[in-house]
C-alpha cells in the first residue's frame, strides 16, 4: 500500500503546486492592475500659489511641494511659506507709506499751486480797483478832454494798461475805461470804471 499512498501524495503535492502556479499570475495581475489604475490616481498634483508643483496622497492625505532640493514634506515648507508671507507683509506695508507719502507730496503741491492761483486771481482783480482809485489819486494832476496830446493825457492819467493799434487810430485802457486818439489827439473816451480824470 505504501505505493499507493505514494501516488496519493504525489497527486496532492502536485494539486499544491497548481495551486500555487495559478496563484502567480493573479498576484502578478494584481501588481500591473494596481500600477496601470490605481498608482496613477493616489497622487493628486496641484500647483500652490500658482508657483510651486505640490503632490498630495488620496490616501494619507500628506503633502510634497517640489522645490530646488526635491520634494519636501509640508511642515518644511510651512515655515518657508510663513517667512515668505512675513515678508510679502512687509514690502506691502512699505508700499502703503510710500503711497501716502507720494499722495501727502502730491497734495502739498496742489495746495501751493492753489495758493498761487488764489494770489494772482487777487492781485488781477486787485488792478482793476486800483484804476478805480485812479481817478482820486491823480485828480490833482488835471483833467483832458477832446483834442488833447497823448502826453497830456499820459501826464494825467499815467501809463495805460493796455493800448490797442488801428491805423491812425489808437486806443488806451485804464481797466474797463479807455481813450480813443486818432492821429495824436483825443478824438473819444468810454468812462465805464469811472477813472478818467475828464473835463
């Protein structure tokens, strides 16, 4: 009987051994399946800041952002990150005083212009009053009429603030008021400011 134990037991070890054989190709199976389709979806690679390749685990959940030194671990990179923003708060910051300096520059020169505008919009008006005034000042000096010289008129009244060329016609002005000559003598007046000092 010991021989047919013995093919007994060959007839097992051999069913063993299909066993394992048929076992290979479904573990070997396993490992393609598991790099053609699972592998290539653990990893989740994203960009941070729109900068830097980070490479997340769907499983664990850990984090690698590549840098220059490869790929390093978030709690490496948090402080990196953290100095980087300190820092970015910092130009920020310095970016606002330079705003407000530039915007307080600014300002300053706007009010001065304002300043200047304000003093010769015065001093403008101010002439015309002035040759309101004329008149009083200069009513000791005489008084013309038609037919008068320019140096008469000059004489009394003073230098004109304007003077006007027509041909043989000339016009003097003393604010609003004018002389009109023509040929060298007084041929009209306009006393609209009131000033010519008039016969």
């Amino acid at each position: 009987m010991e021989p047919v134990n013995q093919i007994k037991n060959e007839r097992k070890k051999i069913r063993i051994n299909w066993r394992m054989v048929s076992i290979y190709p479904l573990v070997l199976a396993s490992i393609v399946l598991f790099g053609l389709f699972i592998y290539p979806t653990m990893y989740k690679y994203d960009k941070l800041d729109q900068k830097y390749p980070v490479m997340i685990n769907r499983l664990t959940g850990e984090a690698k952002i590549l840098t220059r030194d490869g790929w390093q671990s978030t709690p490496k990179i948090d402080s990196a990150l953290g100095k980087m923003e300190q820092y970015k708060g910092e130009i920020s910051l310095e970016i606002d005083k330079q705003e407000e300096e530039i915007t307080q520059n600014v300002m300053t020169a706007v009010e001065k212009q304002l300043d200047e505008i304000k003093i010769q919009s015065a001093s403008v008006n101010q002439s015309p009053s002035e040759s309101e005034f004329a008149g009083v000042r200069n009513r000791d000096r005489g008084t013309f009429g038609k037919g008068d010289s320019m140096d008469a008129v000059e004489k009394i009244m003073g230098t004109a603030d304007t003077v006007n060329y027509a041909g043989p016609f000339e016009r003097w002005f003393y604010g609003n008021s004018s002389v009109s000559f023509k040929d060298g003598k007084v041929n009209g007046w306009n006393n609209s400011d009131g000033n010519l000092s008039l016969k």
